[in-house]
C-alpha cells in the first residue's frame, strides 16, 4: 500500500469521525458484552481503530519485506562477489601468482553457487605448488560438495593425482566405491585405462574396450593395437590354472585378434607350457600355411613333436611355397634333430652357418657332431658357438 493511500485513508476516517459526531450525520455506536459488563464503543472511533490497525499491519509487513530484501541483496553481493574471486584468480593464475590466486579462489568460496569450482582450481594451484597437503584439503572439500550433486570433476582430480604419485591401490580402492554411472563418463573412462595400465590389469581394459571405442579420444588403430596388447599381456601372465582354462581366455579374445601373429605366438608357447605341444602344432602351422612369419617358424621348429617327419613335411612345403630362407633351414635341422636323423639336420645347420651363424645354431651343431661321433669337430663348433655368444654380449 503506497504512503498516498494511508494519508487519504486516515483523513477520511478523520472526516467521518468529525461528521459522526454531527448530530445529523451520527452513525451510533457499538455494545459489546464481556463477563456481564457492558462496552459502548462510538462507531466512529470503532472505524479509526480498525484502520489504524490495518494501517500498523501495513507497516509491519512493509518492515519484514525490506529484511528479506536486504538479506537477499547481501546473499547476491556475496556470490557476485565470489563469481568476481573466480573470475580475478584464474588471471593471477595464468599470470603465475600462484599464492594470490589460490587465496582469491577460496575466498567466499563457500557463498558460491558452485563452490566445488573453487575449491578444484585452488587444488589445481596447491599441486603446482607442490603443496599437497593443502591440495589434499581443498580436493576432499570438493569431493564432499559434489559427491551429493554427482559432479565427478573433483572425484577425477584425486584419482589423476593418485595415479601420478603411484598411489594405485588407494585409487583402485576409491574407483571401485563409484557408481557405474560416473565410471562410464568420458574423462573417468580414460583415467581407468591409465590406471590399469599402471597395475598390470589388462582384464579390466579389454572389459572397457566397447566403451573405450565409444570415445573420440582414441583412432582405430591405436584401439586395435590396445586390445591386442592387452591380450598378449593377459596371455603371458600366465595366470591359467589349468589348459582349460587358457583356452577358454583365448576364445574369449575377438576373431579379429586371434588371427595375429604376435598373440599366436605368446598362445602357442602358453600351450607348450601347458605340454600341449599337439594343439601348438596344428594352430601354427594353419597359421604358416596362411602367410611366413618368421617368429611363428621359429616356435614350430622348436617344437618336440612326437611325429617330427610330418613337421619336416610342412616345413618342405613352406619352402616350395615362400622359397628357401635360413629360418626354414633351422627349422628343418631342429626337426630332423628330434627325429635322429643327424645327417640331414647337420646338411641343414651347414646351411644356416655358412650364411649368418648364431650362437644357438653353433650349440646344435656341436651336438649332431658329437652324435656322430666327430668329437674334435664338436669341441671346435662348441667352441666357436661359445665366442660368438660372448661377442654378442659385448
């Protein structure tokens, strides 16, 4: 109610109470009964005090409305004021005044409408500054305001930290408290990788790769060469307790993957490992009869198959097939060792040694001499096979 509306409203009660006691324009009076006794009340000063009384109610409102209004000014200055320390801080920051800037983003931090912000790039600020004690504080401050807003900035800080300072178990004790939801977010997605990285958990990231190739943070073929990094890592940790169920890791891997040379490889020494030189066998060779890999050839020539002339047979094959090589020769000679035939295995080794010799290809040779009972000849090879390893070495 405006100031003009109260005036005419108290100089018309005025007017009336002045013509109600007018004789010709009396208006009466009231008669209220309380406990027996009898009030008469003019009616026209009834009026005066019910206006009064509306006007003073009037002004009370008024009062209160003018409190709010400047507790509500006060609450705006202040998060105006802390939006302004912000806003000041990240310039004293990329300035360098890193200690200038940290004071201003925590100043009023807590009257902000997103004190989290604030509380992060003062943490930002303390771990430049090697302070990590204060950046520790500020981040679980952070992590407090935004874990009941599910804003997973502050929660990603403390594990990028974590990680950098190697304190891995911490960070995969925290990562497993975190709903799924956070965890299938973009930046926490990449830290997981990191982080597995770090602690040999390549499970993990083959478990991540459909989420991983979601992102755009990463090509195809670096993806590709992740998944099959991680399953030969997988592979070579050995941790299989039986043959079963290395085969059944090995069938969980993509078509895509299996067909690689490299993890072929790592498999068909798993299975050597496993005595499963049979199965070995047959994975190389459909491999080998595809397309020449030399580490491949090698692992095939090492094997001790119990029917070393069908090995000769596809190494004979392989030979039609890609040309004569070195590494076909010392293949051929480690299977004609293991089915004694000591003549052709030596007419093999010749081969490899005329060309490029080894130190391995100098031991064996030494051995088929010396099954044939040319025992100088297989001082003499061992010998040679013996300084040209410590040649190496050099």
């Amino acid at each position: 109610m405006s100031l003009k509306l109260i005036l005419v409203l108290f100089f018309g009660l005025m007017g009336v109470i002045i013509l109600s006691n007018w004789p010709p324009f009396s208006a009466g009076s009231l008669s209220f009964a309380i406990d027996g006794y009898k009030i008469n009340v003019d009616l026209g000063f009834f009026s005066f005090l019910m206006i009064m009384v509306f006007i003073l109610f009037h002004l009370f409102l008024n009062l209160i409305n003018l409190f709010l209004n400047t507790f509500q000014f006060r609450i705006i200055r202040l998060k105006e004021k802390a939006s302004y320390n912000l806003s000041l801080g990240l310039i004293y920051k990329g300035l360098g005044d890193l200690k200038r800037a940290e004071r201003l983003f925590i100043n009023k931090a807590t009257h902000s409408e997103l004190p989290e912000a604030h509380f992060i790039a003062a943490a930002e600020v303390a771990h430049q500054r090697n302070d990590n004690l204060s950046r520790d504080n500020y981040i679980e401050k952070a992590f407090g305001l935004s874990a009941s807003k599910k804003l997973p900035i502050a929660i990603i800080k403390k594990l990028e930290w974590m990680v950098e300072e190697g304190k891995l178990d911490s960070a995969v004790q925290i990562l497993s408290t975190l709903p799924l939801k956070i965890k299938k977010q973009k930046k926490m997605l990449v830290l997981q990788k990191v982080l597995y990285e770090k602690t040999g958990d390549f499970d993990k990231i083959l478990n991540m790769l459909p989420d991983l190739k979601r992102l755009d943070e990463f090509n195809n073929n670096y993806l590709k060469q992740l998944e099959l990094s991680c399953a030969i890592n997988v592979l070579v940790s050995g941790c299989f307790t039986d043959i079963a169920s290395l085969r059944k890791k090995w069938l969980s891997f993509s078509k895509d993957i299996r067909q690689k040379p490299p993890i072929i490889a790592v498999y068909a020494k798993s299975l050597l490992k496993n005595d499963a030189s049979s199965e070995a066998e047959k994975i190389l060779k459909r491999c080998l009869d595809d397309s020449m890999d030399i580490q491949l050839l090698e692992i095939y020539g090492s094997i001790p198959s119990e029917k070393p002339k069908r090995m000769l047979r596809a190494i004979q094959y392989w030979t039609t097939k890609y040309g004569e090589s070195l590494e076909l020769e010392m293949a051929a000679a480690q299977q004609c060792i293991f089915a004694t035939m000591w003549g052709k295995a030596k007419n093999h080794l010749l081969k490899v040694i005329e060309n490029s010799p080894t130190p391995v290809a100098l031991k064996l040779i030494a051995d088929v001499e010396e099954r044939l009972g040319n025992h100088g000849v297989s001082l003499v090879r061992r010998r040679q096979g013996l300084e040209l390893a410590a040649k190496e070495k050099r």
